[in-house]
C-alpha cells in the first residue's frame, strides 16, 4: 500500500507535496497507493514524526493527509491507537537521531518488501522495485517453493530483499533489524448452545467484513469462480445490493468446465447481481505463452500469482469496465480447516515427496530439514492465507483495483476456529449457506473438480517445454546453485516430450519456471 525511501538519522520536516510525504534535505519519501480505499495521515511533535498509511474503514471521513503538529502526549495516544484499527496499515515512524522504523498491523491486505544500502532503506508492495538489492538466491527460501512447502517469513527468494510480515517492526539504522511480534492466540471449537444459529453468526460475521470497509457497490467486483467460498461472498452481498454488484472470473478447461459454467450461471440467476460479468477463458489466455510478463523476462515477483497471464487480463479488463475495488473468496479454505487431532494428514512438502521429481537438485535436500528455521509466529490469520493474499495483489495493484477478502477477516477466523468439526468437515458451513438460496444439488455438490490443474498442463506441454529447453542451453541461477539438476530436468522434460504428463509430478515444474525466470530478471 506504499513505497518508500528513507535516510535515518537526518532533522528532515516531513511534509505533504500532495501525492507523497517527502523532506527536502535528504530526498526520504513516502508514496501512498492512491487509491479510494486507502487514506493516509501523519503526526509531528517537534523530535517523532508518525506516517500511517492504512485501509479505509466505513462511517469516517477520509483523513487529510497534510502533517499535523501535535504535543508529545497527543502523539503518544495516535500511537498506541494504531492498535485498534481495524483494517490493514503500514506505519512509519521517523525519530531524531535514532533508527527509522515500519511497522505492519495484523491485517495484511497487500505486500510490503523492504530492501537498504548503506544509507537508506527502500520499500514496496511490488518486489521488482527493488530488484537492484537482490544479491544472491535464499536457499532455504528457495527449497520451500520447490518442494511446495511455503513458510510465512522475512524471507525471500533472494536475500537482500525482505518480507515485512504481519504485525512485525523493521528496525533501521544503516543495518536492517526485523523483529517478529508474540504469537497470536487461538482457540479450538466450542460445543455449540441448544438451537444455536450458526448460519445467522456466519452471515452476520460475512456483513460485518464486508460493512467494515466502506464499499462503493457500482465500482465493486465479485470474483465469482463457482467455488463455495468466492459463491458464498458474492451471494450474499448481491441479496444486500441487489443489481449492483458485477462478477468476474477466469473459466478453468477440462471436465469441470462445464459444470463451473453452469454453477456460475446459477449463482448469478439466484440473487440479482448486476449486469457485467467480466470472464476470461484461462485455456485461451494460458499462462506461459510469449505475451506473459514472466516469459518477456519482466522482473515478476516469484510470489505473484503463478496463472499471471489470464490473472492479469482479467483484472485489467475489470478496471476498464470503471470497477475499482475486487472482493474474493481467499481464506475459505483455512477458516474451516480442520486441525491435524481432527483430521490426520501426512504434511506435505517432505523430502519424501520429490523422489518422483528428477531435477530437484542435491542443496535442496541439504536445507529442506531448516524450513521451519526463522518463519514467523501464529499470527491471527492463517499463514498461508497471508501468503495467498499476497501473491493476488501485485497483478490488482497495478490494474488500479484494491482487493478485499472477508474470509481472511481476524473476526471470521475466529467464528470458523470455534465451529464444531460437523460444521467446517467438507466446507458444511459454505454448502448449507448456499442450499438456503433453494438452489439445485449440482449448485451445492457439484460432481466434477473445478481446477486449473488442466490449464497448467496445456501450458506446460505448450509453452513450458521450450522454455525449460532455453533453461537447460542458456543455464540457470538454479542450477549455479544446486536448487535444480539439470539432467534431472532433462529427464522430466522428456516426459514431456512423450506425452507422459502426470498432474502431480510435472505440475510442479511450473514453480522451476517461475524461479528460473525471477532469478533471471532480478539477479
């Protein structure tokens, strides 16, 4: 939601220029996301300056950006407040003689990546900004997305770049210093009261996340892909805003396509949305074909999302449309997780795993036992909801639209964290909310998976196996580093070659592309 560009220890006056906070002597600046959704402000006493760049809430006016000079106790209590707001912020705090320091607050909505030289420190919501102080491959960093075993971390692909996560402080001086916070707390389910009403809580807990943020109907977008979770949102906020709100997705190929067809035009016949429905054919639009930003060697983020090309035609082609807000379904999957005591599951992302993929190469196996060295703390979202979040925003940012996720609500996590397992087994509390709008039983048990499992594989056996061939001619930071052994993916490629495409094994060979191409374009 900014990026910034900061020298510590200089008596610099902030001040407002009107699309960015900036100081005269040392050129430190700090450039909100401008967009109606975010609002900014900042607070002076004379010795601290505290700039607040944060997500809108609804029923308050939109803040005036210029400095306010206050008295060192005003400014003590517009610190702590910072606490309670509700919705995502990045604070920013600049001190006389001491060390800058950032601070994210528990409800991430979009990146911040954080990089220094020996001066200053420099941020972004988009990795690529910050390109110039990736300095070698993170191993470990790199292990985890081969072996598709994410961990919510300061890490990055590349050291010398650094995530900011939720809730933690980046300490700044001329050395970088990146404090997680203490963990959140969390309960287990709650044995539920006599006639409880679990559908009305979930339904009032799904409008408290949506009333938070003050949306602007006619210029919001439902990502409605036929899921229960983008359904269960979209739905329910067309009944409160009937005709209004306008749809988008991305059509998926193989078996489920027609049957996602066919629930997403139920969806849309149950309750009145509005007239737009923006859809890209994903199988038209495939990812890895000459026109991605990733294959013209752009220097995308290897957390941005990894169907970037369809993603970014359809969000572009929703801001065209006047939208400038998108809602999705992200975090449905883990507010109704069940735990390991409840469903015992063997994790994946083990060594054990790559077995059957040739060209994982010998340093993963070195590092992959230290994957849980350094992440961060239970925060009071799921981790890897934080990280899905994370790699849907850059392609929105750049199309101008700011997106919301009411399943990734700290409320909402903590209504599904106390449901009994009857209600979250099989996503229960999803289905039996949609089956209340008296649709079908293919709208609320749908027989076919709907994936993107097929799209990756035409895209692979299309346009990945010439780019994995330009890998293996031209080399690879990967295989510099032992992540990939080349043999070992002239062997997968092979299998390729011979239309012995199995899903489980060769999808994986997506993420060697994506990493292969980040590194390029950044080191």
């Amino acid at each position: 939601m900014l990026t910034l560009c900061i020298t510590p220890y200089r008596d610099g006056i902030w001040r407002w220029t009107g699309d960015r906070y900036a100081t005269a002597d040392d050129g430190s600046r700090i450039e909100p996301y401008r967009h109606p959704m975010v609002e900014h402000l900042a607070v002076d006493d004379g010795r601290r300056c505290l700039i607040v760049v944060r997500e809108r809430v609804a029923d308050r006016p939109v803040c005036d950006p210029s400095v306010r000079h206050i008295t060192a106790a005003a400014y003590d209590e517009a610190h702590a407040a910072l606490a309670d707001w509700p919705a995502d912020y990045v604070a920013v705090e600049t001190i006389r003689d001491e060390p800058t320091r950032v601070a994210a607050g528990p409800c991430r909505t979009t990146p911040l990546y954080l990089a220094h030289d020996a001066v200053s420190l420099y941020g972004s919501w988009d990795m690529a900004d910050l390109r110039s102080h990736a300095r070698q491959i993170n191993v470990r960093e790199a292990a985890r997305l081969l072996l598709y075993r994410p961990r919510y971390s300061h890490d990055t692909l590349f050291e010398g770049i650094h995530r900011l996560t939720e809730r933690s402080t980046a300490h700044f001086g001329g050395h970088l210093y990146l404090r997680y916070p203490e963990p959140a707390l969390h309960t287990g389910p709650h044995e539920l009261a006599p006639g409880a009403d679990v559908l009305g809580a979930f339904v009032q807990a799904l409008d408290d996340a949506l009333d938070l943020r003050p949306l602007d109907a006619p210029r919001t977008v439902f990502h409605l892909t036929g899921g229960f979770d983008s359904g269960t949102a979209a739905t329910r906020a067309a009944q409160r805003h009937p005709g209004q709100l306008n749809t988008a997705a991305l059509l998926i190929s193989g078996p489920g396509r027609a049957q996602q067809v066919r629930r997403r035009k139920a969806m849309r016949a149950a309750v009145p949305f509005g007239a737009r429905d923006d859809v890209v054919d994903a199988a038209v639009e495939v990812p890895l074909q000459p026109g991605c930003a990733r294959v013209r060697g752009e220097p995308v983020s290897p957390y941005e999302e990894p169907l970037h090309r369809p993603f970014t035609v359809v969000a572009t082609r929703i801001a065209e449309h006047g939208a400038h807000t998108v809602v999705t379904g992200l975090g449905g999957d883990e507010m109704v997780a069940l735990s390991q005591a409840e469903h015992p599951h063997r994790a994946s992302g083990r060594m054990e795993d790559a077995d059957g993929l040739p060209w994982i190469g010998h340093r993963v196996g070195e590092v992959a036992d230290f994957s849980d060295v350094g992440i961060a703390p239970p925060a009071p979202v799921n981790s890897m909801t934080l990280l899905s979040l994370e790699t849907t925003a850059p392609v929105l940012l750049r199309a101008g639209l700011w997106p919301l996720h009411p399943f990734a609500d700290p409320h909402m996590v903590a209504l599904g964290e106390a449901l009994p397992i009857d209600w979250r087994a099989l996503k229960q509390l999803q289905r039996r909310q949609l089956a209340s709008l008296g649709v079908s039983h293919d709208f609320v048990w749908p027989a076919e998976r709907e994936s993107f499992a097929e799209v990756v594989a035409t895209a692979l056996i299309t346009h990945g196996k010439p780019l994995l061939h330009q890998m293996l001619r031209t080399g690879s930071p990967l295989f510099d580093t032992g992540l990939i052994d080349p043999d070992g993916l002239a062997r997968g490629i092979q299998e390729l070659e011979h239309g012995r495409y199995q899903e489980r094994r060769d999808s994986q060979l997506i993420e060697v592309i994506h990493l292969h191409q980040a590194a390029t374009a950044f080191l």
